[in-house]
C-alpha cells in the first residue's frame, strides 16, 4: 500500500509507539498530543410506508437531544435544544424539497428512506454553525449543509452493506439493502454521493461567489477520497481482526473516517459564510477536535449501551474484533481523553464573537456527553 497522509498541526509523532504498533510506513504520524501511552499501555420484515413525513425526524430529533443538553439550557439565555431542534429542522425540511419523489420512483424512494430516516443532523448544523459563526446566512449555506447530510448517507448505506458490516438496523430501523436489496442500496448510496456536488452549486442563486462554492466542493471531495472517508475505511477494513493495532493507526482511521467529513462540514460553512483564512483555519481545528471526538465517544457509547439505547446494532466493533478508544485505553482513559478533546475545541474558537460561537461551544459538549 502507498503512503497516506492527513496533514494535521494537532496530531503529531510519538515516539513511545513500538514497530508492532506501526502501521506499514513511517510517514504514519497521526498521534494525538495528549497521549494515553505515557501512563497507560495498550494491549423477513415488512416495508414501511414510503409516505416519510418531516414531523418524524423532527420528533426523533428532540428525543435524542434531551438528555445532555436540559440540564445545560438551564444555566443560561441560549437553549441549545431550541437551537439544535430548529436548525435540524430546517435541514430536514431542505432535504425533503432537494430529494422528491419523481422517476425512477424506487430509487428515489431508497434515497429518501435513509436520508430522511432522522438522525441528530449533526453535520449539516454543523455548517450553519460555522458559516453563521463567520457573519455568513443561513440561507447561504444550506445548500452545502444538505450535501454534507448527503454524504453522511451515502456512507451509512454503504457501511451497513453485507460486504462491508453487515448491519441489520440502522437509526431504529432496518438497513437499506434489508429494505430494498443490496443493488438497490448501493445505487442510492451512489445517487446520493453524485446528487450532494450537484446540490451544493445552488449555493451561488443565494449570493455566494463562485470562487468559494468551488472552493467549498473541494473540501467536501476531499474529505469524502482517498484523502479521507474511503481512506479511512479501507485502512479500517485491512486492520479487521489484527493485534498489532495501536492508537496511531486507530487514531488514522477516526481522523479520516469520521472527522473528515465533520471538518468538511465546518469549513464548508465559513467557506461560504465569507470567512477569512485566518477564521477559515480556526474552524478547521475546532472541527477537526470535535470529529475524533465524536468517534471516541461513539467507542465509548458501542460498549456501554443497548441496540435499542442506540438505534444500532451495538457491540458490533467488539464482536468484529476491531481496534476501538476502550480496547486499546479501558473506557476511564477514553473518557478522558474526550474531554481533552473537547476542550481544546473550545480554545480553538478563541477570537470569535463569544455569542456567534455559542452554538458551536454548546455543540462540542452535545457530542461529548451524547447517549446515543
């Protein structure tokens, strides 16, 4: 295999590693500053009405978010459930319009199946954040938001395939490929993928230089390539069932798998938001934080919750052998290491209009104590 790289001015060498932990090249260097190592070692179902309604990922929407943030919401003016809640369904509301039910009617069933299935929008509210962060609109960068919800889709479809993991459920129901056969599934993971770029160039009716949309498309294809979400999983795959997997490589994977395309999401949004480099740089370290820490928490929560806590199969890394955050650390250091995480997200922001950046603060804390 070639060498990859990930350049990343938070992740650095670490020379505590040994050759069994290394991962084939020397130019892997992916480590964390905060290193865990230097005090820890390592060693037949009915198809649903395909009537979808938006009141139903709104619902699930604000289930999911009333655990961490009610307790947070009392403490101030800003309301973070309010917040997340509105923006995500707007998001939901902007999907439903860009992907309708026209010809070929079952493939643009299967696409809205999965897209519209709810989930905590995450990405998508992520980029609003962001480019309203910078003193960009709403309006602005929806178009960016939906196609990184896109994306997101795309991947989740392909993930739960017989060929990749095997999954039966999926937001609390069946997968696609359960619902409408592997080929089915695999093209509206495919339309999705194709459909997100030729959504996001509507950025420019709402006012948005060309040069920034291109700019922007260049980000979220190369968070999707070989330089992050298919490079992360394929290295994710290769590393199945090995013992010589340590946190360098298992760091790799989550920074490309999974924090790839939350940075994307982010930098998306104060792309187009009219963001400076300067700002454009800062968002890009917030979010790269808050992407592997979203995945460290999302280890954390495979071993601590039920399927149906969940809406997933859970204990599915355990039982495929892989490499996770607790295995390699116990799930006290994994803890630890979260905060760590959200913390220096949080310092990242510095410089901001402390109000603007608000919802992002709030934010990273949502992922850090997510139940689900």
């Amino acid at each position: 295999m070639s060498s990859v790289s990930f350049a990343n001015p938070l992740i650095q060498s670490n020379s505590v590693l040994n050759n069994s932990q290394k991962f084939n090249q020397k130019s892997f260097s992916f480590l964390h500053p905060w290193n865990p190592l230097s005090s820890f070692s390592s060693k037949s179902i009915k198809k649903p009405s395909f009537n979808l309604r938006i009141s139903a990922a709104q619902t699930r929407v604000e289930t999911e978010l009333r655990p961490v943030v009610e307790q947070n919401d009392q403490k101030g003016v800003f309301s973070f459930k309010d917040y997340m809640v509105q923006k995500a369904n707007l998001v939901n509301q902007a999907l439903n319009d860009a992907v309708s039910l026209r010809d070929p009617l079952k493939i643009h069933e299967a696409m809205r199946y999965s897209l519209l299935a709810g989930g905590k929008r995450v990405r998508p509210v992520l980029c609003l954040a962001a480019c309203e962060l910078v003193g960009g609109s709403e309006s602005a960068a929806m178009p960016a938001a939906c196609a990184t919800e896109m994306i997101h889709t795309m991947s989740l479809i392909h993930d739960d395939l017989p060929c990749m993991d095997n999954d039966d459920l999926r937001r609390g129901k069946p997968t696609s490929h359960r619902m409408f056969g592997e080929d089915i599934a695999i093209l509206a993971g495919d339309a999705l993928l194709a459909f997100a770029f030729e959504h996001i160039a509507v950025a420019t009716e709402a006012g948005v230089s060309p040069e920034r949309v291109v700019q922007a498309i260049g980000e979220l294809a190369k968070a999707t390539g070989t330089s992050g979400l298919v490079a992360g999983q394929v290295v994710d795959i290769d590393s199945e069932g090995s013992n010589d997997v340590g946190l360098e490589l298992l760091e790799y994977i989550h920074v490309h798998k999974t924090a790839a395309l939350l940075e994307a999401a982010a930098v998306m949004g104060a792309i187009i938001g009219g963001g400076s480099n300067t700002e454009v740089e800062k968002v890009r370290k917030f979010a790269r934080q808050i992407g592997l820490l979203f995945q460290v928490v999302d280890d954390i929560l495979d071993v601590t919750k039920s399927s149906e806590e969940l809406g997933k199969t859970a204990g599915k890394d355990l039982a495929a052998d892989k490499a996770t955050y607790p295995k390699l650390l116990g799930i006290e250091k994994s803890k630890e290491f979260a905060e760590t995480l959200k913390r220096e997200a949080g310092e990242a922001l510095a410089g901001f209009d402390p109000a603007k950046a608000e919802p992002l603060i709030a934010l990273s804390n949502y992922i850090a104590y997510r139940q689900n």
